[in-house]
C-alpha cells in the first residue's frame, strides 16, 4: 500500500490536495461554506496520499472531549483562525511536498480545521 501511496502523490496528490486546500479554504471564507470548508480540510490528508481517514500519522490523544463555546469558536475564526488555518495549511503542505518530512505535514494538515475553527472532530 506504501509504494501506492507514494506513486499517487508524486503523481496526482501534489497538485490535487493543493487545489482541494485552496477550494477548502475558500469555502471557510463564507458562513455557508464554513461547514464543508471544513469537512474538505479534514479530508485533506486523503486527498495528498490516499491515508485513511482517522489514521494518525502521529498521535497526540490530547483532545477534550467536549466542544468549546460556539461563541468563542466564532470569535476565534474571526480574530485568529483565519491567519493561523492559512500559516498551517501552508506549512503542512509545504512539509508534505518536501517528502522526507511527509508525516509531519500530515501531522500539521491533520490540525488545520482545529487551529481555523477550535473544533475538536477531525479524521
């Protein structure tokens, strides 16, 4: 499965997972698009190297088990979210597309809807 991985990224997934990141985060500009923004940066690991959604590249089990106040999640997107999604969605894809640091940037991917939006469901 690794060898298949690693021929779909070098082939497809680099330019592929960059447009579904851009598309992603386009959709998180709009109130509407927030929830499938979302969804789409939570797939985002599958879309660069075909890795199963909810397989962790590194773990880290450190995720409360309730959701934040839907009032700071908002302000949060506002204030920090924005810059802080797009530093990490850049810094994860470029760590992927480096190769030898792939599973940190599929680490780094991993954490994007979480640095955008506070929430604690992604995979």
């Amino acid at each position: 499965m690794l060898i298949l991985q690693l021929l779909y990224f070098l082939t497809i997934g680099w330019w592929f997972g960059g447009l579904a990141a851009i598309l992603g985060y386009l959709l998180c500009s709009t109130i509407i698009g927030l929830p499938f923004g979302v969804v789409l940066l939570n797939r985002l690991p599958t879309f660069v190297f075909l890795r199963e959604p909810g397989e962790e590249v590194y773990s880290d089990h450190t995720h409360p088990s309730e959701e934040l106040p839907l009032l700071l999640r908002i302000v949060w997107f506002f204030v920090i979210g924005w810059t802080l999604g797009m530093a990490a969605l850049v810094v994860g894809y470029a760590l992927v597309l480096t190769v030898i640091f792939l599973p940190f940037g599929l680490w780094v991917l991993n954490r994007v809807p979480k640095m955008l939006t506070l929430s604690m469901h992604y995979g």
